[in-house]
C-alpha cells in the first residue's frame, strides 16, 4: 500500500492523475487463526499448519471489510471465535495503518 501511495504521488508529481487522486482509502490484510484455542495475529509457519481455524483479513482505513475468508481445519468455528478473531485483525489492521501513515509521513 505505501508502495502505490509513491508510486501515485510520482505519477502525479510528472502530470499525471488529472482526474484526482484514484485513491480513496487505505487498505491492509491479516491473517488471524484460532490455534491452541486462542486467537492469534499473523500466524506464523508452525501456527498457521497446526491452527484450527485460518482467517484472512482485508479491510479499510475506515474500518470496512473487503474480504473475510475463513477456513475451519478441523471441528467447526463458533461464533465467538469468529468474533475473537474479526476483533485481533481490526486490532492488528490498526496498527499496519499507523504504520502505513508513518512511512508516509513526510
């Protein structure tokens, strides 16, 4: 994302985007999972191949969801558990936004 923030702000820079700025609103992904019984942010390699539950994320600086795909590994997910985790990812997706926001400082 902070890629294509640059890279728009060149292409503007050199004259281009007469129309505006295609950008409306930032986005980021996170992948979230049950493992062990407890939600988990950004599954690493061992986490994500024994989790019960595998979740990817895709949202909006304004706190929308683009995408929300969910895989159970095993047993069925419950609601709360659906619910834990859509919670870790907007907490996550909080901070790669003010980390986006920082990079773009200028």
């Amino acid at each position: 994302m902070v890629a294509l923030v640059d890279a728009l702000k060149v292409i503007k820079k050199r004259g281009g985007l007469k129309g505006g700025d295609p950008l409306k609103q930032m986005i980021a992904a996170v992948s979230v999972g049950m493992y062990q019984g407890e939600p988990v942010l950004d599954l690493d390699y061992l986490e994500d191949s024994a989790a019960e539950t595998d979740l990817n994320v895709v949202m909006t600086s304004t706190g929308g969801f683009i995408e929300v795909q969910g895989t159970a590994e095993g047993a069925p997910f419950q609601p709360a558990d659906l619910n834990a985790m859509l919670a870790l990812a907007q907490k996550g997706m909080g901070e790669i936004f003010a980390l986006q926001n920082a990079a773009l400082a200028d």
